[in-house]
C-alpha cells in the first residue's frame, strides 16, 4: 500500500448510476506519482465514466476519489492537471494561438509565459506551419493534436489522455508515444486510456483491466517485461516431473505431449531444459514466447468483452 | 477572471461568427425600411395639410410601432443566439476542455451570461438609438422616456437570456429553445387578454394577464416601456394600438427583476451540479 502523499490517483468504491444503470459498480484504485498507468477495458465498462468522476465532470453516485492529494474535481487542483477528452473539440472559429492562449487564461498562465510555451507545443505536436489556421479548416488528426497541446500548456502533474491516438497517423501516434516519455521523464503522471492495447504496452509502467465498472486486475508491464512462458513438446512427463517444474515456475500446465509453463526470466529456460533431460524427459521442441497484452487482456477480461 | 476570460469569448464568438453583424446588418435594413416609411407618411401629412398635433401623434405611434418591432427582434435574437451555448456545447463535449480548467463552474456560466449581455447591449443600443434617431431626424419626434424605456426592452432581453440559460442546463438545445419561446408567447398572449380585459372592464380576463405575467414577466416590462415612451395624449387617450390600459406598476419591475435572478442562480445551481 503506498502512501496517500505518494498517489496521484486514489479510488475507494467509486460508484456511478446514471438513472438505474450502473456505469461504474466499484472502482478502488491507487496510482502512483510519477506512473504511466493504462486503463483497459471492453467498450462499457465505465473507463470514460472513471475519468469524468475524476476530472469531476460527472459526479460519482457513490465513493470517494481523489487526485493530487484533493478531492476529485477540486477546482484549485485542476491547475495541476491536463486533459485530453476522446475526439477533442472546440469552437472552430479559433486559430491554434488562439485556442492555446484562451486555455492558457483558463489555466491562469500569464501573457509572458504563453508567448514562450505556445510556439514551443506547437512545435512539439507538428502543428507550427498552422498556428494561424483556424480548427474549422483542420483534419482530425490536427485537432487531436491540438488537444494534446492544451493538454500539456500547463506543465501538469497529472495527464488524463482519453483515446490520444484516436484520428492519428502513424507518425502521429510515434509522437503520442514520445511525448507520454517526455512527461513521464519530466516526473509527471500519466493515465491513458486507450483501445489499442499495443500502445498501451510500449508506454505504459502499469494497467488496470476493468470490466463492469471494476477493476479485475491489475498488472506491472516493467516487470512482465521479463516473465517468459515456454511451451515444450516432450515424452515421459511424470507427476513427479510436473511438480518439480514449480521450483522454476508457478503455473506449469501438462496436457498430453504438451507442457507450458511461464518462468520470470528467460535465463532460467537452460536450467528447465536440463532438468527435464536429467529426469528421462524426452525433449522434442522448445519454444519461448512473450504473452502479449491483447492476450492477457482476454484471458481477464473475457473474449464477450462484457458486451 | 475566468468570468471575464469566458465573457470575452462569448462575445468574440458572435462577432467571429458573424451573428452580431448579420444582426446589425438585419437592423440596419429594418431601419431603412422604417424611415422609409416615416418619409412618404411625413410627406402625405403635408400633402393633406394636417394638423401639427395630429401629425405629431401619428409619428409617436409610429415611432412606438417600430420599437415594437424592435422588441420583437430583440426578444428572437435572445434566444436564437444564446440557446445553444450551454446545450450544444454539453452534447458535443466542447464544454469539457472548459470545465476541467481551474475555473469554477458557475464563472463558466456567468462569463458566457454576461458575453450575451454584452451583445444584446449592443444590439439593442442600436435598434432602439436607430429608431428614435431616424424618426427625429424625419419627423423630430423622439420617444418621451426613451433611456427608461430602452432600460426595460434591454431587462425584457435579460429576464429571456437568464431563463434559457435555466432551460438549456436541463434540455437539449431545441427544446429549451421551444420552451423560452413558448413561455413568452404565453406572457404575450397574456398581456392582450389583459389589455382587452382592460377595454372590456372584464376583471377576471385582466386577472389571467396578470398571472401570465406572473408566470413570466417579459411581456409586461415591453407594456411598461411602451407606456413610458409615448406620448402622454396617445397614453391619456387611449388611441394607439400600443396604448396601455393596463400598466404594469413599479412591483411588477422589481418582480422581474428577482424572476431573472432566480432563473440566472437556477442555471448556475444546475450547471453547477450537473454531468458534462
């Protein structure tokens, strides 16, 4: 359990119903300060809902949630966060400057530091050519990126980004990548949530699988990094064979000629080859594999997505 | 500051967007056709060589006339321009980016509040500033009470304003919008009931103007402003279209002046407690 100063994020039963429908049944919820933390979940399953209960757009029927240390949807925090909302938009008739000056405002930020930071994001996010073009006249991958620079204008502690990747090209999403680096090198907090689970597992520290509106598990992707499952066709598996595999590995799975185990670092495959020979085992193939994300995902989340 | 930071956008947005100039420019045309209308009735006075005090008060209800129609205006370009503001920008989402920045919600609600203000200010400075303009410049006649009377078309503005910036915290744009407008068209019909009541000495037809008005003020604050800017023959005699038999008193002012301060802390206490 981390300490409540050490949080960015803290859910105790969160709760939505939005007229007799529950959105969110039971969302409790530590992240870290500092954490890329991914938010995955079938369509449904409360994520968005979360993010507004956090942001405190959407009030929770019940709970508690809080961020940066305040309640959620404390005004004077929101100086310390950005947002990204999915398929971001806003009034048409500004130019980028303008957009990013009025946000500025809002946040606070003097006319001197946003002479600074403004070109600066522009040319972070690709958009310097259109800093006077008006949104009105930008493709949707302009306007996500615009989004992601209002998102950033403040220097936040903490970035909720909703779907960033929704409209971008691949170029595009490299640059989501990087800049969730960026702000993660900086100290800041990250929580994205994102369909595209192969994102999520190059940029994310840690995830949360949430069906329901609950978290099912959730899961470090730094460490799981290493963790390597192996799958062995061999003759002459013993029980006796089969548990002395639980040294190395804590789910080890014997079906037939088929042996699968997962081992926490791919250094220990020698050591379980060389067991199994000096046991009789007649070792035929031996293939290592990562498990993917998407894998994990529905091994937990289920393949109905919860639909 | 954030009131003010919203207040400015609000008010550059109908400059951008090309509604306080197409509105000008609408106003502009309507006074063209209004004197227009005051030069061949000017020169078919002379013609007929009436008398000064009848050609006097002939102007007077023309003059009253054309504020009529500018009341009418002002009252569709209320709802028209605001209607959307708070409902529209809800369902798209727009209003998240605004509602997650270290602004309370109820700055976001009056900066946008006082941005109309600002427009409708303008707009109706304007219009009535034109008519009266136009008409002393043709006939020298100008309205009698005119800043009270221009006070009152602007405070009918705001009553509206406040009450579909109430309606678009709960409804989608279109119906807050045929509620603001229904809910005057009831005021409207009340203020005619109440006036025939009025001519016809029927005490219980005035009785039912009275709790339209009651119901929604708008209408009886035109009735006042018209009261306050004819002349005092066409009032004492009864012989305008727009004479008032009945004039909303001094309580019935203050009344709706609370009625837009409940419905401008209703938008907020709704806004304020509401899901984005």
């Amino acid at each position: 359990m981390s300490r409540a100063s050490d949080l960015a994020i803290r859910t105790r039963g969160l709760r939505k119903v939005f007229s007799g429908k529950v959105a969110v049944r039971n969302l409790t919820l530590e992240v870290s300060r500092g954490e890329v933390f991914g938010f995955l979940g079938p369509n449904g399953a409360g994520k968005s809902t979360s993010v507004k209960m956090l942001l405190g757009l959407v009030f929770p029927t019940g709970g508690e949630a809080e961020i940066l240390g305040c309640p959620a949807g404390h005004v004077g925090t929101r100086r310390r966060v950005g947002f990204l909302p999915e398929h971001f938009r806003f009034y048409d008739w500004l130019t980028s400057v303008e957009l990013l000056k009025l946000h500025g405002r809002l946040y606070g930020m003097s006319h001197a530091a946003l002479r600074e930071r403004i070109p600066a994001l522009l040319e972070l996010v690709g958009l310097a050519p259109h800093r006077d073009k008006r949104l009105r006249d930008f493709s949707k991958g302009m306007m996500q990126r615009i989004g992601l620079a209002q998102a950033l204008l403040n220097e936040p502690d903490l970035i909720f980004l909703n779907e960033p990747t929704s409209g971008l090209d691949p170029i595009g999403r490299r640059l989501v990548r990087d800049i969730i680096k960026a702000q993660r090198e900086r100290g800041a907090t990250v929580l994205l949530n994102s369909h595209l689970l192969g994102e999520v597992e190059v940029t994310c520290d840690r995830v949360a699988f949430i069906k329901d509106g609950e978290v099912l598990e959730t899961r470090q992707l730094t460490e799981d990094a290493e963790q390597t499952t192996v799958s062995l066709r061999a003759l002459r598996v013993t029980a006796e064979v089969v548990n002395g595999l639980s040294q190395w590995s804590r789910s080890v799975c014997s079906e037939g000629e088929r042996l699968r185990l997962t081992l926490s670092s791919p250094a220990q495959l020698p050591e379980v080859v060389r067991y199994l020979v000096a046991k009789g085992v007649d070792v035929y193939e031996v293939t290592p594999y990562r498990r993917s994300l998407e894998e994990c995902f529905l091994e937990i989340i289920g393949s109905d997505g919860g639909l | 500051m954030g009131v003010w930071i919203m207040a400015a956008v609000t008010f550059r947005e109908a400059s951008r967007k090309k509604i306080l100039w197409m509105a000008l420019a609408a106003g502009a045309a309507f006074l063209v056709l209004f004197a227009t209308g005051l030069h061949f009735q000017g020169k078919d006075f002379a013609a007929h060589g009436m008398s000064p005090v009848l050609r006097r008060e002939i102007t007077f209800a023309m003059l009253t006339m054309g504020l009529y129609a500018v009341d009418l205006l002002a009252v569709l370009m209320t709802i028209l321009t605001s209607v959307d503001t708070l409902s529209g920008e809800i369902a798209s989402g727009t209003i998240q980016a605004v509602a997650t920045k270290p602004v309370a919600r109820w700055q976001v609600l009056i900066g946008k509040w006082l941005g109309f203000v600002a427009m409708l200010t303008a707009y109706i400075a304007f219009m009535v500033g034109g008519v009266n303009v136009v008409t002393y410049a043709i006939a020298g006649v100008i309205a009698r009470h005119l800043v009270r009377g221009c006070f009152l078309i602007w405070m009918e503005s705001l009553i509206l304003l406040s009450v579909t910036f109430a309606f678009a915290t709960y409804f989608s744009t279109l119906t807050s919008g045929v509620l603001a407008l229904g809910l005057h068209g009831l005021a409207f019909l009340g203020g005619w009931i109440e006036q025939f009541g009025a001519l016809t000495q029927t005490q219980r037809a005035v009785r039912v103007g009275v709790i339209a008005s009651v119901l929604m003020p708008s209408e009886s604050l035109w009735r006042r402003a018209a009261f306050e800017m004819q002349s005092p023959l066409a009032n004492a005699m009864r012989i305008s279209p727009f004479s008032t038999l009945s004039v909303p008193s001094t309580a019935m002012i203050v009344y709706a002046a609370i009625y837009m301060g409940v419905a401008l802390a209703l938008a907020i206490r709704r806004f304020s407690q509401r899901d984005l």
